[in-house]
C-alpha cells in the first residue's frame, strides 16, 4: 500500500488523472468540473479503496477494485535494457524474440530500425497469389471469388518478410481502409486486396505523396469507394459526379473535419472549431475523381465461361493504376468521362478544360499541402503503434518531421516512422508509469504476434483461411474485414461512462470491447494456445524452447513476460502466474504432459491479463 | 451550443440519482431494488412493461426510394430528377400508403413505399405503423436562408453534416455536437429506477453505440447468440488445472490504476457478472425463429427473447439497439437498397408479430433511425449524403397509417432542400425523440435531458404515439 501511494504520489506530481472506483465513482462525478483538479484526491482515495483481488462483486458500477499496483516491468529476472528493446519491438514489428531484443541491445534502436526500414519489401501478395497457382483460371474461379483473400492475408501477416515495414503497413490499413466485407464487385477480389496490400508494403517508407496516388488510383479502392463507375456530370439529365471519394479522401485520408495546429489540437475561431471543407468542396473535387475504370492494356481477356458473354481480363490488371483512357477499358468507350467543368476545392482552382491526369495532379497537391496532413497522419499512426493519447507535443515533433525530414523534403514516410517510433516520449520511464500512456492492443496484432511468436505458420500447409470478423465470434476483427472506411474504431472513439471519459481521453481500440468480446477472446486465445482451435486448419504452434525451461516456472514466465508483453507484466500479476503454473507438476522430458500444460498455461494467462492488454 | 436549461434540468436528475444510488451503496446488483426509489417527478410507471427498439439503418438510407411519390405529377417530377435510379410507378402500385381522411400532404401527394416492403404496408394499412417525414438533426428550426447565412452563430446547425460517424453520432446523441451521451442511455437514465436490474436498462445487439450511452447507464451487450462466457471459468478449469483458471480470473480482473486497464477490467467484470444470470434467463425464454438469412431479424430475435425474459431480468422499461449496414449506396442503388428495405421490412414485422404474440404489442415500440437521408439527384445509378430523411414508428401504442411532419417537395430548388435535394430537416431529431420519451413515462419537466434543445421547436410531442397525455 505504501509502493502504491508514492506512485500515486508520483505520477499525480506530473499529470492529473481520474481513477474511478467503487468509492470515487460517484464522488468525481458529483465534482463535474472540478475531476481533474481533484486528482490527487480522488486516486488517494482510490488507492486506499483498494477491495478484495479480482473480486467480480456485483454492484452498481461493477468496476472491479485496483489491486496494489507497483510500478511494472522492473520485475525480478528482466534486465531493463532487454525490456526497453522488447517495448520498442512490440510496436516496430509484431514479435519480439531473444535475437531481435539483443540486435536492438547491440545496434541501438535507431540503427535497428534503419536497416529494417531499408529491406526491401521481400514478400508480397503477388508472389504469394502466383505461386499458390490463384492467379489461373480455372472451375475455382478465382476471377470473381474472394474465398482466399483471407489465407493470402494471414499468411502474409503471420510468416516470413519483413515484419518491420508489415507492421506499419497494417496500421496503413487502417487509416487508408478497404474492405473485403462485403465482398468488392471487381475481376479478382483477392487480388485487388493483395495489389492493395503490396502498395501500402512498398509505400510504406516512401513519400506520402506518391502513397496517396497510388491508393487513389488502386483498383480495390476504386471500387470500394466508387471511383470506378464515376461519370462526368450531365447537365441535361441532372447527374453529378458520385462524391464518395471525394469527401472520404479528404474526411479521412489527408486533412480532416476540422483545421488543425501542428500538434493536432483544434484551430479556433472565436472558440469554435473551423471546419476544413463544405459540401462545395466535396462537389467540386468529386469532378476529379470521374471518368476513371480499371486498366486492361496490355493484359489478356477471356470469356467466362460459364458465361461466354462476360469478358474478364486477366489478374495482372488489378495491379495496374485505374485508367481515364476510356479506350483501356474492358468495355472500352470513345468518349472520356472524366469532367472537363472547372474544378473548384479548397481554394484550389482547376481550371475547364483540364484533363484527368493533371487534374489528378493539382488536386492530390492540394490536399498533400495542406497543413494539416502531418498532424492529422501522425497522430493516428501513434495511435496505432504507440498510444492512445499521445501528447501535443509528441505530435508536433511528428507533424513537423512530415512537414521537414530535415532535408527540406515533405511526406518522407520513412523519417515520420522513425520519428514516431523512437520519440523520447515513448521509451522512458515516465511514460511507462503514465497511467494514460499506451493503448489497447488490437486482437488481430495478439493473434499476429502469438503465432509469429510461436511459429504457428509453415510454407507447408494451408495456413489460416477465415475472417475473424464477425462480431463477438472469435477476435471480432480481421484483416481488411472492417465494417466500413471508418475502420474497425474510430481515433476518437471513447467508451461510455468510463475512466477514459472521465479523464477527456480516447481509446480507439475500446469499440470492439464489450462484456462478449472481452470473454471471445479469452476463449479464442485457450484455443489457440492449445492448438485445437477450428481455425488453425493444421496449424501447430512450436514450444520446444518453452517446453525446455517450463520446470523453472520463474524462467519460464520471465521469458514469456519479456517476449509477449515487454517485461510489462506487475509482481502482483507474475507472482500470481507463477505460482499457478508452478502447481503444475512435471514428471517427464521435452513432452511430459505437465510440461506442456506449463507453457500453454503461461502463455494464456499473459496473453489474457489487463497487464498484457494494455500495452505501455 | 444551444442546451438552454437542460443541462441544469438533466443534471439535478442526475444527481438526485447518483445520491441515491452512493446511498445504496454495496448492495449485489441482482438484489440492486431501486424501484422504491421515488422517481415520480421524473419518471412515470404504472407497474407495465415498455422497450423502445432502434433500428438503427447504418450508411444513410436513401430516403426518396423508400417512400416514393405515387400521384402522377409528383412522379413525374421524381423519375425526371432521379433517372436511372427512379422506381417505376407501375411497380408502387401495390405498396400505396392511403392517405386517411382529412390529411393532405405537400403538393398533393400520395406516397407508396418501396416495392420490397410490402409487409410495412399491411402494418401502415392496420394503423400499427407510422411514418416520420423529413426528421433529421437541427440545433433550432432553421430556414434555407438562415442555412445559407454564413453566420453560423446566429444560424446554429449540427456540425459535421453531411459525414457519416459525425452525423451518427448526432442522431444517437439527438442535436447535442460533441456529447459523450446519446438519447437512449438517457432515457435509461431516468428509467433505470423502474428496474431492479439497473444493468439491463440499456441492451445492445449491435456494435458499440453512442445512442446506449447514458450519464449513468451503461449499456449492456448481447449477441445473436446470447452472451458468451468464459469457459475457463464456467468448468473452473483451464488445461485441466483449477490453479490455471483460478489464476486466470483474478489476471483479467487485476487492473491496477492505469485509465485503461480500469475500463478493460470493468467491461470484463461486468461480462463475468452477468453473463451467467443472462444466460439462465435465456435459457427459459424461446421465441419464434428469425427470418433466415436475415442479420437484423437475428438482433431482434435476441431482443424478443430478452423481452420474455423481462420478469427474471428485473426490468420494466427498456431501450435496445439494433441495426443494419450497407445503405451507403453511392452506387447500384436500385437493386442493392430494394434488398436492403426487404430484409428491413421482414425483419420489423416479424418482430412485431412476435411481440404481439407476447401480449406486448402495444408495449414494445420499434422505430427506425439512419446517418442522413441522401439527395434527390443521383450521381448516376447512385445517390449521395444528404441531410432529414423519412423513418417508421411500428408498434400496438403507434397512432398508425397516417403521416407525421412534413413531406418535402420533390424538387432540387425548394426552400426545404439544400441542394441536389438534400433535405433540410423539417422535423427534429429532439422532437423524435421527446415523442417517444413522453410515451416511455419520462415527464415532460426533465424531456430536455432527452433532447437538449427542445424548447426551441414547435412539438414536444408530434402526436405518432398513443398516450394519455396532453401533446
């Protein structure tokens, strides 16, 4: 109890933060705007309120008590140095491993990152596509099925390549969103999908600039979001340009709702926010954005042949950029669609009479220029790898590195990566005994990191092959399985009647937690963990190195604690996996069943803890 | 923003509940009684049961093919407006709301609803449904020069129009930008008093929603299925040890001080608590199948079964939320969105009809809600985000078969559409949502802590539900 006061004490010196418990509940809300001042009072309060451990006692609020909380990491067994490689890890790639954690130990973390950030994209979905022969067409008719689009994502996803530039390119996903659900109407679903993939893999350390040309013009998000199909308007029936794309390039690829300060904190006019665009804004982007469908020259057709009448081109023209030359088309036209009207967006002017591509070409300047891009980018980019709420201050070090790598260059993603990765502000120890610092790791990068972690995939069978999308079924989110543009959660997502509300903090991740995927989850993990889940197919996870040491309960836990949560579990949470997986007895060798149910029970109760969850 | 009085209004409920509740203190929530509580002033129950269910249309319903003009110079205006994506009239000829004596809508019009949605109107024929013309979200009623008047000061209209999580959040939260509530989990607020599980006030069958959220009520989730529990913990072993599992709960429980292990740990402990009296409850509790194939229908067979089980639940009023996706239809409107309407219109009337069989037809009222409605002019075989839209009341308590608000004109010029026939709301969402809270029970001294900005609009109540009070 004393530990928890002086950190209590600590932490409230530097920040002032909300704990609601059983007792304070009721007592910060009462204070309405005096929560935040009251700070220190309230987690006094709440430190002494401390209950029974992991009592679930119905009552009004049914928040369960804090435990005595010590300050983590600096656990008995791991040194701090392999923690603080391992912390870095876990948000540059998906794993960390005892060889990774002593190059980071060796190089530094910089160098580390520089050369991961260098190799080459060395995996892509078109290899994988090609060599599993789904590129053909044949009675699996790959041409108009996506069944596979979720084998090629999690094998890409959870073996091989460069886990470093994968990373970053999942949390592109999410920002730059496509989804398979429902199924996109295209030639080569699974394709579109893996081509998308591959541009943000191989933009992912490129300029921000070329990135977004490349998304605009993706096949895949062309017909996600209607580009594909957008005609020039026509004044004599009425029609107008489709202006989807237009507004969602805008609201959620570059700039925004609301123009923003290089720290990513609202502008104000007269106390309000101003808002970036308007509705003619939308209108009259939407006019670049016509006339544009899917590139087949140069690539074969075929008839389908259980409908002769249909003709598809082959899969290699879902890799090539959307075309406005109507005469590349596979239903080709003489007349171009894209809109010859004077183009009029934020401030910007394309003049009547310009064409596709330089319409393209000023309006993505536009949007690339505008200032608020770094922050609005940064931010969301150390949402995903770092925290929830990063610090003003922590995003102005970002943005301006986006508006400057130093060498006068804008958009350099590489040198944002860097920034957000090794900023100050995320590897000390403050940060790491913030309570608000860090996030909710995502399902689909627990999965990721486990059967990288534990060799869970082989070039050998046919890997994971479902969407574990569905809601409260399994993780509740796959790869590009997002219900809508708007991701699977929202930046500024903030769970109802929370200590995350009560703190103006958000919490992104907590749209997909509820009181069934909380338990989902724990069910899933056991599963998989054990190796029986229906949804490994064949899949076996390796513990030969586990096994090795699970007569040492303490090794054991150390290893799992440093590799799965970055030596973050507390000695409450350690002690207590210890000494369950300690009361298993061992009476054999490597696959003495005692062994076995060790490692499974280590891994799992990691895996499951609030301390793991959270990561710091 | 325009709250006026409410936040003071909805903040004395406020704490005059949360006093009572700290009085009540560590009671188990299972024995959690707080129906002696005396909510009267705020709160009216007569010892009957009410759920109100939204229906929440996820990407924006386009409103002008589900409630189609069918007079012929109306038509006619219609088809020329919307092209390719227009509904023949010979196809509405079956789907035709009557008008009742003596009402008169805009121009003279006659509407019919979507061809796929021929069980809504049997329902509006048998008096049992409501529709809602032109409701959307407005800060205080607003002309289409006041819309263009840049002084927004003078002029307030909700921000963000136009963007779907934005103008989600708007609807959910009725008028109030920038709120962390929505007008169903105040409506728990104050009706979580009437049950003695305060923890089922507020269910959920969807995905997270703003609408649920109350300044005290939290809303609780369900799936198609039910809940799910933690095996682990339900055989009291994992990887056959009673170490592994014991251990396992008190690590998903133990959330030391961090802001976010906190609100983890508490949605786990609320699943751990509950989940297993839900699952009992549900256990006793059959209903009729869903309509196969049918995602919405599945949310409201799990609905209805939680309805049976109100007595073993301990509630007497009740808010859930459902929804369904896929309306953002930008492009192949026609086909796409007549799918989507069917599986809507199946969906609600067996979900009534299960109600009714339960003796609570009139005590269950289902009523839909959408991002925007979406503008007139089509950008080819789709439409775009637009602004009111039309929505249903369906229910025994519904003064059914009529119109309520006012039908817009069908036009790209009117003063009642802000562009490409983008509506300007005629109706507010708080004038929606007050009409349903006065039939819940909720008194009208504490209606603005339902819509924050209702004083500034004409109706309190638009009169689409039968109650014994005074509109």
């Amino acid at each position: 109890m004393e530990d928890d006061l002086r950190d209590a004490e600590r932490t409230s010196e530097q920040d002032n933060y909300v704990v609601i418990s059983d007792k304070t509940d009721q007592q910060n809300r009462n204070k309405g705007a005096q929560i935040l001042a009251s700070s220190p009072i309230a987690l006094s309060l709440a430190a002494c309120g401390g209950g029974g451990e992991g009592s679930a006692a119905p009552s009004g609020s049914a928040a369960p008590s804090p435990s005595p909380t010590p300050s983590p990491a600096k656990a008995q067994g791991i040194a701090k140095d392999d923690a603080n490689a391992a912390r870095f890890l876990l948000r540059a790639s998906f794993t960390a491993s005892t060889a990774t954690i002593q190059s980071v130990k060796d190089e530094g973390a910089e160098v580390w990152l520089d050369r991961h950030m260098r190799q080459p994209n060395d995996q892509t979905a078109e290899q994988f596509l090609e060599e599993n022969g789904l590129d053909q067409v044949d009675g699996n008719r790959e041409f108009v099925d996506g069944r596979n689009t979720d084998r090629m994502l999690w094998s890409l996803l959870m073996s091989g390549g460069n886990a470093v530039r994968k990373r970053v390119a999942f949390a592109l996903s999410e920002f730059f969103v496509v989804s398979a659900s429902p199924p996109l109407t295209i030639p080569w679903p699974t394709h579109a999908i893996g081509a998308f993939w591959d541009i943000l893999n191989n933009g992912a350390f490129g300029n921000f600039r070329e990135l977004l040309e490349d998304v605009c013009l993706a096949p895949a998000m062309g017909v996600y979001l209607d580009t594909v199909g957008n005609r020039k308007g026509d004044q004599q029936s009425g029609r107008v340009p489709d202006e989807n794309f237009a507004r969602e390039v805008m609201q959620l690829f570059t700039i925004g709702l609301f123009e923003l300060n290089i720290d990513g904190s609202n502008k104000t006019d007269n106390g309000e926010p101003i808002e970036t665009y308007a509705n003619t804004d939308v209108e009259g982007l939407a006019r670049v954005f016509t006339g544009y469908d899917i590139d087949i020259s140069g690539v074969n057709t075929f008839p389908d042949p259980n409908r002769p009448h249909v003709i598809f081109p082959e899969a290699e023209a879902l890799r090539k950029p959307l075309t406005a030359d109507p005469s590349k088309w596979v239903r080709p036209e003489t007349e171009s669609q894209h809109s010859l009207e004077e183009k009029e967006f934020l401030g910007t002017i394309v003049p009547q009479g310009t064409g596709a591509r330089e319409s393209l070409r000023i309006a993505l300047d536009a949007l690339y220029s505008h200032s608020n891009v770094g922050p609005f980018f940064c931010k969301q980019m150390i949402q995903r790898l770092v925290t929830s709420n990063p610090s003003p201050d922590y995003i102005a070090r970002c943005a301006k590195i986006f508006n400057d790598n130093g060498k006068g260059v804008r958009g350099d993603l590489s040198a944002v990566f860097k920034a957000i990765l090794l900023d100050s502000e995320n590897s000390t120890e403050t940060s790491l005994n913030d309570m608000r610092f860090g996030k909710l790791r995502e399902p689909v990068v627990r999965f990721i990191q486990f059967g990288r972690s534990f060799g869970l995939h082989t070039d050998n069978n046919e890997g994971i092959t479902r969407d574990f999308s569905e809601r409260s079924a399994l993780l509740t989110q796959s790869p590009f399985r997002s219900p809508s543009v708007f991701n699977f959660f929202q930046p500024n997502y903030v769970p109802p009647r929370s200590t995350a509300l009560a703190n103006e903090m958000v919490a992104p991740e907590f749209q997909l937690v509820d009181e069934n995927s909380t338990a989902v989850y724990i069910n899933f993990i056991v599963n998989t963990v054990d190796g029986r889940g229906f949804w490994l197919n064949d899949l076996e996870p390796n513990y030969t190195v586990e096994k090795n040491i699970a007569d040492d309960a303490l090794a054991l836990v150390n290893r799992l604690d440093l590799m799965l949560s970055a030596g973050q579990l507390r000695p409450a949470t350690r002690d207590r996996i210890i000494s369950a997986v300690s009361s298993i007895p061992i009476q054999g060798g490597e696959d003495d069943d005692g062994r076995i149910r060790r490692v499974q029970g280590a891994i799992v109760l990691i895996m499951v803890s609030i301390d793991y969850l959270i990561q710091k | 923003m325009y709250i006026g009085k409410a936040s003071q209004l909805s903040r004395r409920a406020f704490l005059n509940r949360t006093s009572q509740l700290a009085m009540i203190g560590t009671a188990g929530a299972y024995a959690l009684d707080l129906a002696g509580i005396n909510e009267a002033a705020a709160f009216s129950t007569q010892g009957d049961y009410k759920a109100l269910v939204c229906v929440f249309l996820y990407g924006g319903n386009d409103h002008a093919n589900t409630l189609i003009p069918y007079d012929s110079v109306n038509h006619a205006s219609y088809s020329r407006i919307r092209r390719d994506v227009a509904i023949p009239r010979s196809a509405l000829a079956n789907s035709v709301l009557h008008l009742p004596d003596g009402q008169l809508l805009t121009d003279g019009q006659t509407m019919a609803l979507a061809p796929t949605m021929p069980r809504l109107k049997a329902r509006f024929d048998q008096n049992e449904l409501a529709v809602l013309l032109n409701v959307g979200p407005l800060e205080t009623p607003l002309t289409k020069a006041q819309y263009l008047n840049a002084n927004t000061r003078a002029f307030p209209r909700p921000r963000k129009l136009f963007s779907h999580n934005d103008q989600q959040a708007t609807w959910q939260s009725s008028g109030s930008t920038g709120n962390n509530s929505g007008w169903g989990g105040r409506l728990g607020d104050l009706a979580q008093s009437a049950n003695s599980n305060a923890m089922f006030t507020a269910i959920n069958a969807s995905g997270n929603a703003l609408f649920l959220a109350g300044n005290q009520t939290l809303p609780f989730s369900v799936t198609t299925q039910g809940v799910v529990q933690v095996n682990a913990l339900k055989s009291n072993s994992l990887f056959r040890s009673t170490e592994l599992s014991g251990a396992l709960r008190d690590v998903i429980l133990n959330h030391h001080q961090h802001v976010l292990e906190q609100d983890y740990a508490a949605t786990m402990s609320r699943s751990l608590t509950y989940a297993p009296f839900v699952d009992d409850a549900l256990k006793n509790s059959s209903v009729p199948a869903p309509v196969p194939s049918n995602s919405l229908s599945e949310q409201l067979s799990i609905v209805a079964k939680l309805i049976r089980a109100r007595n073993q639940l301990g509630v007497k009023r009740q808010v859930f939320f459902v929804s369904i996706g896929g309306f953002d239809h930008h492009s192949n409107l026609v086909d796409a969105h007549g799918d989507l309407l069917g599986k809507v219109d199946a969906a609600l009337d067996h979900f009534y009809e299960t109600t009714k069989a339960m003796g609570l037809g009139d005590k269950v009222t289902t009523f839909t809600a959408s991002d925007f409605g979406r503008s007139l002019t089509p950008n080819g075989n789709g439409s775009d985000h637009g602004w009111g839209g039309h929505h249903f009341i369906l229910g025994g308590a519904v003064k059914g078969g009529r119109f309520y608000g006012k039908a817009p004109k069908i036009s790209v010029e009117a003063d009642d559409q802000v562009g490409r026939g983008r509506l300007l709301p005629s109706t507010s969402v708080d004038e929606y949502s007050t009409t349903l809270a006065r039939w819940f029970g909720v008194s009208d001294s504490e209606l603005a802590s339902i819509a924050p900005n209702i004083g500034r609009f004409a109706f309190r109540d638009l009169g689409f539900m039968h109650t014994d009070r005074e509109p």
